[in-house]
C-alpha cells in the first residue's frame, strides 16, 4: 500500500512540475527572428528588409510587451497597401489571379513600409503560441506587390512569401517583375 501511494504521489509531483514548467514557457519573453534583408532582382542592390520591433502596448487596467514585424523597402522602392474603413491601412495581401497595377485606386497606395505580423502578450503576462498575421484577407502563401528601382526605371512585381506563425520568420517562395503597367500574380 505505502508503494502505490508513494508512486501515485511521485506520479502527481511530475505532472505538477510539468504544468509549473509550461507555465514559466508562457511567460518567458520569446525571441523574434533577426533582421533580413533581400535583394529579389538579384542586382547586388538590397530592396528591402523585414524588421522586427519591441514596445509596450498599454490598455484599460493592464498591459504589456508585444512584438510586430514589418516590410520595410528600402531605397525609392515601394509596397502595396489597402485602406480598410474602421482599421487604417494594412500590406495588401493578394492572391494567386489577382494583377498587380501600378495606377492604384482609392483603396490602394504605394507605400514605403507595411506591418504585417504580430505578438502581443496578455495582460496576464502569456504570450501566445503563433503570431497573429495583420490582415483580414490571410491566406498561405502571402503575396504582396512591389516596385524596385533598378538603375533608372521602376520594376512592378509581386513577392510570393511563406509565414512562419510559430516563429515570426519570412521566407521567399517566388517572385515576378516587369516593365508593364500591371502584372498578374500567376504562380
């Protein structure tokens, strides 16, 4: 008898320290991905970065850390961002059929940077297990648009990108450019 309540109450002292250890996993401050910068028209010139950023957001009785990560074109290039009513503005994400134009409408703008990833810590000190991505129209992969300036001309064109929730890190999967007025996301 003093054997099987002597394991039972090993057995429980192990699920509590594993429940204690997972507990101070939630509250230890994760590491956002390093700085990359890409050139994607590969002319030894960078055209742009992601960048990831700290700050401290604060709200009604609480508040707390949180982490954003954004497109950042570097030079004269450019991303493209829509304007959504009650939000502001966000990096447009297109899909697979859509064109990208480089007269934009009202709802579209050219743009020199784009949030486009987040991580914020509850008011109970928990961060959360994926980053949330900045965008009603999310779908895997992500495509945004660009113009990158190459000597004297404007390149339009679209990134074709892969999101890692889990970790904040970007990777590129494909790209196109052209000299057009418009290109169509096509692959």
């Amino acid at each position: 008898m003093k054997k099987t309540l002597l394991f039972s109450l090993l057995i429980s002292l192990a699920f509590s320290c594993s429940k204690k250890d997972e507990d101070v996993a939630a509250l230890a401050t994760p590491v956002p991905p390093e700085m990359s910068v890409f050139d994607v028209n590969n002319d030894a010139v960078d055209d742009f970065a992601i960048v990831y950023s700290h700050g401290i957001w604060d709200g009604f009785e609480t508040s707390g850390d949180f982490f954003s990560g954004k497109v950042e074109p570097l030079g004269e290039n450019t991303i493209l961002q829509e304007y959504e009513e009650n939000v502001s503005s966000t990096l447009l994400f297109a899909h697979t059929g859509d064109s990208i134009l480089r007269q934009t409408d009202d709802t579209l703008s050219w743009t020199d940077q784009g949030w486009f990833i987040s991580l914020f810590q509850g008011g109970d000190g928990v961060w959360p297990e994926e980053w949330r991505i900045e965008s009603p129209k999310t779908s895997a992969p992500y495509y945004i648009g660009m113009q990158i300036q190459e000597e004297d001309i404007f390149l339009l064109g679209w990134l074709k990108l892969e999101i890692d929730t889990t970790t904040g890190e970007v990777k590129i999967l494909d790209s196109a450019f052209t000299t057009e007025d418009s290109i169509l996301i096509d692959r």
